[in-house]
C-alpha cells in the first residue's frame, strides 16, 4: 500500500499532467519582434525568411538618370540627417519625366552604410514613393540601383539577374549579352513580376 505523501505525490502528477495542456492554450502565443524602421530607409532585415519585394510594383520612381549634386542636409528640429541627391532624368520609366531634375532625399545613415552617389554617376533606380517624411531608397537596397556604362547600357550579372527574377526567366530574353538597356531591363523586370 502506498504511503499518504506517495498518493498525493501521483494525484498532483496526474493533476499536472492533464492541467498543463489546458493552460498552454491559454497562454500568449510568441510574437513576431517589432523591428524599427526609419521611413524611406532601407527595410530592416527581419529574422525570419521573407519574399523579396517586387522592384517595380513596389516602386514609386523609376528612371535612368545622371547624378548632378549630392548634399548633406542638417537634421531640423527633431527631425533626422539626410542627404539630397539630385538626379537629371535621362530616361523616365515611371512616377517621373524625362529631362526633369529630381531631387531626393535618403536617410543620412544610408551614406553612412555605404549608400552614396558621384556627381557625373549614371544610374538606373527603383525608388520607393517618398515617405510622410518626404524620405525615399532603392528597393531592395542595392537591389534596386544599377549602374549604367558609358555606353549607356546596364552591365548584366548573371548572378544578381538570379536573385532579382526567377531562375526560369534569367537567361531567355538577355542570353550571350554582357549588357542591356536600362528599358529592356525594366520590361523584362515588369514582366516576370506579372507572372
């Protein structure tokens, strides 16, 4: 016969045993970590896997264009450090026309994380639209900023053609090319986005 402590030993094990599942239930789940972003920044890398964003459908500006001046601006009030760059729009695409002058404005820290523009620099950007604090970035980061060559055509990595568009679609419309027109390139962009 077991001993009185040995009986309520086994009751409170039993007890246990069919409470917790009923308390587990109850309990808050895990969330996802709040991670801070600044607006127009480059979106902060989460801990867990995502799909990258689509360059075009996310994007508020899209042109080829030469970089003409590049200023740091002091932060006003409570407000952040940024830097305006101003762009000549060779080639408008989207949100923007052709032979305008834009200017932007990024976030200070980007420069700092190695996000910066010469003047003279020829580009292709995917910009977000511009932020409540009038802030913008390329998609994706570097993902959305290619650089143009001198003869006016984007070089092709294969590579970075890899993350930016599905394996499937990579080496059809560009193949035995070292380069391609910053057009072609975003038609080829829009249309494996669309699929």
């Amino acid at each position: 016969m077991l001993s009185s402590f040995w009986k309520f030993f086994l009751a409170a094990l039993i007890a246990a045993l069919l409470f917790v599942p009923v308390v587990a239930e109850e309990l808050p789940h895990p969330q996802v970590p709040h991670i801070p972003q600044v607006p127009g920044a480059i979106p902060a890398r989460s801990p867990f896997p995502q799909r990258p964003r689509p360059l075009t459908q996310s994007s508020g500006y899209i042109f080829a264009g030469t970089v003409k001046s590049v200023e740091r601006m002091a932060p006003k009030g409570n407000g952040v450090a940024t830097v305006q760059v101003t762009f000549h729009v060779d080639r408008a695409m989207q949100g923007v026309q052709s032979g305008q002058l834009l200017s932007i404005r990024e976030w200070a820290g980007l420069w700092e994380l190695g996000e910066r523009y010469r003047p003279g620099e020829r580009v292709l950007l995917f910009l977000y639209p511009p932020s409540k604090l009038g802030l913008t970035s390329p998609v994706q980061g570097r993902l959305g900023r290619f650089s143009i060559g001198a003869d006016g055509r984007v070089p092709l990595d294969p590579a970075r053609a890899g993350s930016l568009a599905p394996r499937q679609y990579v080496n059809k419309p560009f193949s035995g090319q070292t380069s391609v027109s910053p057009v072609d390139l975003v038609r080829f962009l829009r249309s494996t986005e669309e699929e």
